[in-house]
C-alpha cells in the first residue's frame, strides 16, 4: 500500500462528500495560517521523535505495534466526518460497519449469537463483562488468577465485589483444584479465565474448566484481550499451530474480550466485548430522550456502559477485515509468523551458552535471562537491568526488550541451579507480535547473545 496516495485519497474523497451540502465560510476563530501551523508541526513532529521504534522488529519488549496502513486510512477518512457510534444518527454507517466487524469477531470465536461492541480498551471491555456478571450474581464473588491482568481486581472494586486471586501452577496458569476448592466455598458467581496472559502469554484451560461450570453453576468469562486472535492458529498445521480444546471452549463460555488495537492492526484504542447469551443487554437499560431518535433498532450506546465513541474505530477495523479477514488464511497468516519467530528464538536460546530460557513460549511472548557467574537471583536481576540498558543506549545497533520480575520460588522451582539470595529477580521478556520478527529474530538473538557477553 502506497500511504500517502491513500491518505490524498481520503482526504479527497471527504471533500466530495462534503461538497454535497453547499458552501460555507469557516469562522474566522478556527482560521489558522500556514505559517503558525508550520512553526508548531515543526516543534509536534520533533516531539514525537521522544518515541522507542514500535514499528521495527528491533523493538522487542511490550505490546506495541503501528496499525494496518489500511487500518490508519480508514480511521483518518471516518475521523474527518468525526461520528459517534452512540447512536445511529450520531455515525449510521460506521455503526453498522461496527456490527459487522464485531460479527466477524463473533464468528471467529465460534458464537452462533452474540450481543457486542467495540470499546476503547480492553479495560472497558473487561469492566463491562464483570458489570453484567454482577448484575447476574449480585452477591457472589469473582475469580481470577494470580496471572490474570491486574484490571480485573481493579475493576471488582470499581464494582463493590469481591475479587479472589487463584493460585497458579509452574507454567503460569490457573490451578483448577484451587479454583475448586474456592468454587465449594459458595461464594463465587463468575470465573475469569485468561487465553493469553499478558506476562507470559500463557493459556488458562478453559477446555477443562468447562465442567466445573456445570458443576457449580458459575459463568465464566473470558479475558483473550491480549491472546484472542491466536484461536486462528488453532489446529494449523506447522510449527504455530496450537492445540484446539482451550480454543474451541471459548465458543461456550459467557463471555470474551479481544483487542484488536493489539493483534487485530488496529490503532489505539480498540476493544471489544462478546456475550453468547443476548439477553444480557436488559442490564444496560435506560432511557436517553434526546439521543435516540432516528431509528427503531438497537442503538450501540443502548448496548454499552461507554458513551461517545469513535466511529473511526468501527470504519478502520472493518476496512482492514475486508483485506486481512480474521479467518486463519488471513490475519492467522500474521499471527503465524510472529509464533513461529518466538518458537525459532526459543530454540536458539536454547542451545546458546550465554542465554536461558525461562519457560518455552505458548503464544508469541519469549522470557529469558542472562547465564551468570555467580548463578544468584542478585546477579541475574543485576544483569537482566544491565542488558536492558545498554540495549537501548547503543545507537549503532539497538534492541529494545522488556522486564519481568518473578519471584524466588517460582523461579528456583523452574530453574534449580539458581540460588536465593534475594526474593526475585528480573528476567528479561519479548513479544514477538510482529510478522516482520520472523526474519528478524537471528540477529535479535546475536546481539542479546552480544549483550549478555558483556
């Protein structure tokens, strides 16, 4: 895609569109001249240099990476119109742009019905799956794992419940028989499970938490804000594919999160939450004289605990699903190379002198640490704050990583030759979500090597 034709041609094709409903005069209040304007975008655009190269394959720490081109086109051609997904007559067509993005979404993780909507963040999103579980429990509890995001203890006090951390096992995930234990206990409504945990990319068994749902007539929720697109690798052949069950379960769980401003392209911010059962919409009742007004169908703001949203959102993912559809031959084909690029480093890692894997990647997440002398949590943290530092001070060839601590036991659990002289450390982490890292992931793995030599 050329972006800047593209852009032209947004701009264009607004000033069409606008053409066809007469001349005006701008008020003089807004007129800024060329000059005013290019003396700031001078001092904007070299503000905005104070940015890590999210872009590049070279930045391999957080979650971060630049949108579609064709997501930035349709998000640029809706935000000149600037309508609000609200209601239908404050955006109609990005509206049902929406509804059909969000029924690909649906579709994808195997909901036959669904109620949902995008949202500005998968924060939002998880609040308002937690909202609807409340009102459904309005005295039992929530659990969530000790990996689970942080939003979700966050949110139960936002929303007066009581949240209950469940333990997890060595690889990160949610020990069942402690949920079962807790589950006995009477005092718990829904259960949050993760497909992807934002730390290690772990994923939760939903598949085998199914039946205790049954068993003790709680709701499960699911939180794949970060994980959810990977359920297009489910089964593929090849290296990334992933095993079916936990992916296939999540068609009958209650409820999903998935961002697509992380692995859906899009631009921030972007999520968006799915319930099976369409009832659930009963809870967000209410009555809004002045808003709704030109239609008798649902409008999305009668759905959704947000207001005002921009329809921008809803017209960039739908222009990028018309191109890179999420089905497994188009968005997977991206997914894919960003797992195969964490499994190949994981290889190299392993078989390096200098590096270690920390636990083997199940999404697109590698943890690792630095081999040291002596082999204490005090030195590897020492070194793991060292590496990071120095990869983003060279500016010959810079790496951009992230951290994690973790804490002793887990860590001389997994690594045995480790000793404890402090009560965690850092290793040191990197998400490989873009597709590009898959030809770029040898010559990450030199200069780590390189750093770690040091």
């Amino acid at each position: 895609m050329d972006l800047r034709h593209w852009l032209e041609a947004a701009v264009t094709s607004h000033e069409d569109w606008a053409g066809g409903f007469g001349q005006f005069s701008p008020h003089p209040s807004l007129r800024v001249d060329d000059a005013r304007f290019a003396a700031a975008f001078e001092t904007f655009a070299e503000r905005l240099k104070d940015n890590y190269p999210f872009f590049h394959p070279r930045y391999a720490g957080q979650m971060l990476k630049p949108p579609h081109p064709a997501a930035v086109v349709g998000y640029l051609t809706a935000m000149l119109i600037n309508p609000n997904n609200h209601a239908l007559d404050g955006g109609p067509a990005t509206a049902q742009m929406e509804r059909e993005a969000v029924q690909q979404l649906a579709t994808m993780f195997g909901y036959d019905t669904h109620l949902g909507h995008l949202t500005t963040s998968g924060t939002i999103a998880n609040l308002e799956a937690l909202f609807v579980a409340r009102e459904l429990h309005p005295r039992d509890g929530i659990a969530f794992s000790t990996e689970a995001h942080y939003t979700h203890g966050r949110m139960c006090r936002v929303l007066g419940v009581e949240g209950h951390p469940v333990p997890v096992d060595d690889d990160g995930r949610m020990e069942l028989d402690a949920l079962e234990n807790l589950l006995r206990t009477e005092r718990i409504g829904t259960v949050v499970l993760t497909a992807g945990t934002t730390a290690l990319g772990a994923v939760e068994p939903l598949h085998e938490a199914l039946a205790l749902r049954e068993r003790y007539g709680v709701r499960i929720h699911v939180d794949a804000a970060y994980g959810g697109f990977f359920t297009l690798l489910a089964g593929a052949d090849g290296p990334e594919g992933l095993p079916k069950a936990p992916w296939r379960a999540i068609s009958e769980c209650d409820s999903i999160v998935v961002d697509p401003h992380k692995h859906g392209l899009q631009p921030y911010g972007c999520g968006a939450v799915l319930f099976r059962d369409p009832s659930v919409g009963r809870f967000y009742l209410h009555d809004s004289p002045y808003t709704y007004f030109t239609s008798e169908e649902l409008h999305l703001g009668e759905i959704s605990l947000e207001c005002s949203r921009a329809g921008a959102a809803a017209a960039a993912l739908w222009l990028t699903f018309q191109l890179l559809p999420p089905t497994p031959d188009g968005l997977g084909q991206a997914l894919a190379a960003g797992r195969r690029a964490a499994i190949h480093w994981a290889q190299l890692i392993e078989e390096s002198e200098h590096l270690e894997l920390y636990q083997a990647p199940e999404l697109d997440i590698v943890s690792y640490f630095p081999v040291t002398e002596p082999r204490t949590l005090s030195r590897l943290d020492e070194a793991s704050g060292r590496i990071l530092q120095a990869g983003m001070a060279d500016t010959d060839d810079p790496v951009f990583l992230s951290t994690l601590r973790i804490g002793a036991d887990r860590l001389t659990t997994r690594h045995p030759k480790l000793t404890a002289d402090t009560d965690g450390a850092r290793v040191l982490r990197s998400v490989l979500m873009k597709p590009e890292s898959e030809g770029y992931v040898e010559h990450l793995h030199r200069r780590l090597e390189q750093l770690a030599r040091a």
